[in-house]
C-alpha cells in the first residue's frame, strides 16, 4: 500500500526536524548519557540488605497474599514497585541484573519527564537543562542502580508536577485524569507520595484563593481529581492505617539541619556542587522577588510564581508533617524517603540557571555543573568502582566455593535476607538462626543431634556484626579449629572444623597427629618442621581417592623458604616451596587398601645462617574423599 504523497511529505519533515532541531539533538545526547550513567556497573555490585528485601517479597514464588504480608508486617512500603518486579522475575528471570534494570529504566525515564516538565513551565531551554541536571544527579543514579522503590518515586513524582503544571493552565477531562493517575501512583510508590500530593493539593488551594477568574472550574477540576485518588487508594487504606499505629522504628532521632543535609545530600554533598546550587537558589528566589506578589490575573501565565509556590509548598509539606511526626510519636524522616520532593529541586536549581540573560554566562555555568557533578561521580566517589555496598554475594561465593565444606551456617542477624544468595548458588547446608554465643553452646554441649556438627559457618553482615565474643572463642577452641576466617566489604565468614572429625568424607589432621612436633607461634598453634622431616602417627583411611588440602607458611634463609614434599606411605603426593604467608595447596592421591598410613612432610632444603633458619609451620591438614 503506497504512502500518499502529502503524509509522506509530512513524515519526512517531521522525521528531519527531529534531527535539524537542536534542542532535540541535546535531549537525545542527554538520554544517550542517562543510560550509559545507569546501566554501567550496573551489577557489578553485591545486592545489599534492603534489596535482598526486594528479591524475597516480590520472589515469583510467592503468592500475592504473601507479598502482602510482608509488606505490613517487615518492609513498610505501597505495592507498585514490588508488583512491578514480580512480574519482571516471572518473565525475564529472577535475578538482581534483571531486578536493577527496572530501576535503571525508571531512572532514564525521570529523565525524559524532567524534561518536559521543565518545558511545560518555561519552554525547551528549561527542560533541557532540567532534564541535564538530572541526568548527571548524584542521587537519581544512585537509585536508578538500586532495587528498591525510590526511584520509582521520583519517577512518579516528576510526572505528577508535569500533570499539575498542566491542570493549573488548562482544564481538561485528559489532564484531569493524567494528574490523578499520576498522583496516585506516587502514593502507591512510596508513602512519602502522600505528602508531596498533599503539598500539590494545599498549592491548588492557594491558587484557588487567589484566583479571581473562574474559581469554580478550578474547585472542580481538583475535586475530580481528589475522589479519584480517594476511590484508586481506598484498597490500601487499611494498610495505611496500620502503618500509622507504628510505635517504634529504626530510624534515631532527628537532627535539626536536616534540611540542609538532605538538600545537599540530594547532590552527593559534594563541596565541589554547594556554591552553584546555592547560587542557582537564590537568584531563583531574587527573580521571584522582582516579578512581586502573585497576582491573580498572571499567576498561571508566570512561571516563576506558579513555580515557586507549588515547590515551595510541597517541599515544606513533605519535610514538616513526617519531622513533627517524628518529634511527637515516632522517628520517621530520612532522606531517601524525601526522594520524592528531589524533582522541585531540581527544577528550581535549572530555573535559576535559565533565567541568566547572558548566553555565553549560561552555557559555561551549565557546562561547569555537569563537568563538576561527572568530576564528583567518577573521580572524587569513584561511583563505579567503590564498594559501597555489604558484599552478601561475594560472601555467598566464597561458602560456596569447596562443596566440603557446604555444613550448616550460624547466622545471627541476616538470615531470611540472605536466603536468596544461599538459594541462587544451591548450598545444602542448614541455618541455624538466633544468638552466636547460645548457638556455639548448643553444638559445644551436643544438645540434640541437630548440633552434633562435624563443621559449621558462622557469618555477619550488614552493620559490621561483631564475631564471637572472647569466652565462646576460647570455648570453641578446644573441639573445634578455625579452617577460614575471611572479612568482606561490610561482612565476614569464619568456617570451624572439628577437632576430632573422622569422617570418611572429610578428616582433620588434627596436632595431636605429630605429637613431638608442635609448638607455638603468635598464639597459634603449629606442626613444625624444623629438620629434614617429621612423621604422623598411624592413621586408618579407607581404600579410595582423595584431596589433601595443607596450609603452611615458613621462614627464609638467603631469600629462599623451605621446600618441602608430602608423602603418605612412603608415596610421593605433591611438593612445593612455602611463603612468608599463609597459603593453601590441594594434592591428590589413591589408597588402594584400607590401611593405617602414616604422612611425612619433608623438608629437604634446611638451612641456617646469619641471615635466618628455614623452618615450615603447618596449620593444618585436611584429607577429602574425592
């Protein structure tokens, strides 16, 4: 079917224009830069605490009912972001890149629509820079490559004051609806949605007062727009009125600069950023100032007045009730949760850029923001590159590693978050859940077979948990030896081995092995060689293949560490130099018979003179069936 020639004529202009338009060549570079901004690295990180949440709530495993719950009862939070990605898992796989992405693609859309709420108030130049400003913001990216809801807020948010920028100039069935639809799905974003429409609400009101026109189709147009919020957000009353009966919360008590610090916080408190937004700010409010007190004919043809009203308003309602709140029953302002006030922000700091009259002034003053907020992302924070967040994953890796040692995990604090690690890597082991200490007394005292444990983790993460106090330590020491004791970025894994282990899968080599050969060094115990070589006492093995895992380190002479070889029988397993550091080595080997077999380590480079004596010490002995 041929195109006629006057909509093939229109299509070509409209398809050249978007090309020929500068200001649209800026938004599709900015957008450009978005994505590549949100999706870099963008799992290169560990899920942390709050978004292992994530991942089990909306686990596509569960049912909706159970989604619910959890949403009362543990992770206070409205249901859109965790539907969103319950139905993400169900269809792209349940996994943290897949998770990330809905919040990355949430973050480039905020984008888009800062840009055209920008050009919505005070034309194309405005949305541009709004639109810059917020691709390059230090906290629209940190939430864009989080799996947690706030970014969906700020999403939502941005749109709501595109619709209400909108309904305040024109009437209309569509903005009517656009608005409300918007507000709500803020109000089902975040619970902080609900202060920010308040704040958009108390703004109409304002402008109903000083409205001389027609009063009526205003009052109207907000009332229509309020039942419809009221009927869309009835289902979810109950639940909020359960969250309101909340007596107690881990947030600690409210700092009185907390405005100032959120604001800079917004921006990554960067000192590089604080003179230009301040600047931007004020000469914000000095322009305000001059056009004078809202005047009813103008005020939804000024943008500065409409503006400055709506964010002032909605910024105050959206600090003050959850801060009066906080002082009067319980502490609940944080900053991450005013996430949804960050695009008034934003649009006031670009208005102060907009409104400079010279070109030139502008363009490097703009310029200068962006390289400064790219300066503070990549080379003061090293964004991508810094761990920033509790290695869960990494500290699931390293369990994972040996399936020897795949035994049960004491996990004191953070056990139903990082069930979805232990799920995604398949390790068998149980978790014993409650306090370190009372556990380690449990399996020390063997008080039912469930604690009879020829091995056992013991992890912490999230908040630097501390390890097991002195006494339990000592306590365990004396039936159990400490194999691994690993720390990662906010978290660490300690693996004990039981002294008297005989199992045929697994054996200890325990120092009571080399009888004549231990000793003491730095609080550690050691089988030493100090000679040529030492021998074990009979050991029982059954016929069959196995690994011997050996950790040594040694002392040097003339620069050289001893040399050591590993027999079992008079057969030969493996040799290999030592460091001044403790190392690991695996050799394997074949009992054919079962047999009692004795294991020699030979030293056969020993050497002492002024410059030292080379000695090994070995740790410890493992011996695996394969």
């Amino acid at each position: 079917m041929s195109i006629p020639l006057e909509d093939r004529k229109s299509f070509e202009w409209k398809k050249s224009a978007i090309f020929t338009d500068k200001s649209n060549l800026w938004l599709i570079a900015i957008i450009i830069l978005a994505i590549f901004l949100r999706f870099l690295a963008l799992d290169r990180q560990s899920l942390w605490l709050d978004e292992l949440h994530t991942m089990n709530e909306a686990s596509p495993r569960l049912s909706l009912k159970e989604l619910f719950s959890y949403l009362v009862c543990c992770d206070e939070h409205p249901p859109l972001y965790f539907f969103a990605e319950k139905f993400l898992f169900i269809v792209f796989g349940y996994t943290s890149m897949v998770a990330r992405s809905l919040s990355a693609i949430l973050g480039i859309g905020s984008v888009w629509l800062m840009y055209l709420a920008g050009k919505e108030l005070n034309g194309k130049r405005l949305g541009l820079i709004a639109a810059a400003f917020t691709c390059v913001n230090y906290y629209n990216i940190q939430y864009s490559q989080e799996a947690r809801d706030y970014i969906m807020a700020f999403f939502f948010a941005a749109l709501s004051f595109l619709f209400f920028f909108r309904l305040i100039k024109k009437a209309g069935r569509k903005n009517i609806w656009f608005y409300a639809l918007s507000a709500l799905a803020v109000m089902y974003s975040h619970y902080y949605g609900l202060f920010l429409v308040a704040g958009q609400f108390l703004t109409a009101g304002i402008l109903w007062i000083l409205e001389k026109g027609d009063r009526k189709q205003l009052f109207r147009n907000f009332l229509i727009c309020a039942i419809i919020i009221v009927i869309g957000y009835l289902p979810w009353l109950s639940i909020l009125k359960d969250m309101a009966q909340i007596k107690s919360f881990w947030i600690g008590a409210i700092d009185t600069n907390f405005a100032e610090n959120f604001f800079y916080g917004y921006f990554g408190n960067s000192g590089l950023l604080k003179p230009l937004l301040i600047f931007a700010l004020i000469y914000f409010c000095i322009n305000v100032m001059k056009v004078g007190l809202p005047v009813s004919e103008r005020i939804k043809s000024s943008p500065l007045q409409l503006s400055f009203i709506t964010f002032f308003l909605t910024i105050l309602i959206t600090y003050m009730i959850p801060y009066l709140r906080s002082l009067l029953v319980v502490p609940m302002l944080f900053d991450r949760y005013t996430i949804v006030v960050l695009p008034a922000f934003i649009l006031a700091i670009a208005f102060g850029f907009d409104l400079i009259a010279s070109n030139g002034i502008r363009s490097i003053l703009i310029t200068v923001f962006l390289l400064l907020s790219l300066t503070d992302i990549f080379v003061v924070k090293k964004f991508y590159t810094t761990i920033r967040k509790t290695q869960f994953r990494e500290l699931t890796e390293y369990i994972v590693r040996d399936k020897r040692y795949q035994f049960p995990i004491v996990n004191e604090r953070t056990s139903w978050q990082h069930q979805y690690y232990l799920d995604h890597y398949h390790y068998k082991g149980r978790v014993l859940v409650g306090k370190k200490e009372a556990i380690v007394d449990s399996i020390l005292s063997k008080s039912s077979p469930a604690y009879d444990l020829q091995g056992f983790w013991i992890i912490g993460a999230h908040g630097n948990e501390a390890k097991l106090a002195d006494a339990s330590r000592a306590a365990l020491d004396t039936a159990y030896d400490l194999l691994e004791d690993t720390a990662f970025y906010d978290a660490w894994a300690q693996l004990y081995i039981s002294k008297h282990s005989v199992s045929d899968q697994l054996r200890v080599i325990g120092m009571d092995k080399f009888p004549n050969n231990v000793a003491t060094l730095d609080n550690q115990r050691y089988i030493v060689v100090w000679g040529s070589a030492v021998t074990s006492v009979p050991i029982p093995i059954k016929a069959g293949h196995y690994n011997m895992e050996i950790v040594s380190k040694g002392s040097s002479s003339r620069n050289i560490f001893p040399h050591l070889k590993l027999y079992v029988n008079d057969q030969l397993i493996g040799e290999y130099f030592v460091t001044g550091n403790l190392g690991k080595k695996d050799f394997d080997f074949e009992m054919k018979d079962q047999t009692n077999a004795l294991i020699k380590i030979e030293m056969d480079n020993d050497f002492a003179d002024a410059t030292g004596d080379r000695n090994a010490f070995i740790r410890r002995i493992i011996i695996s069936k394969k």
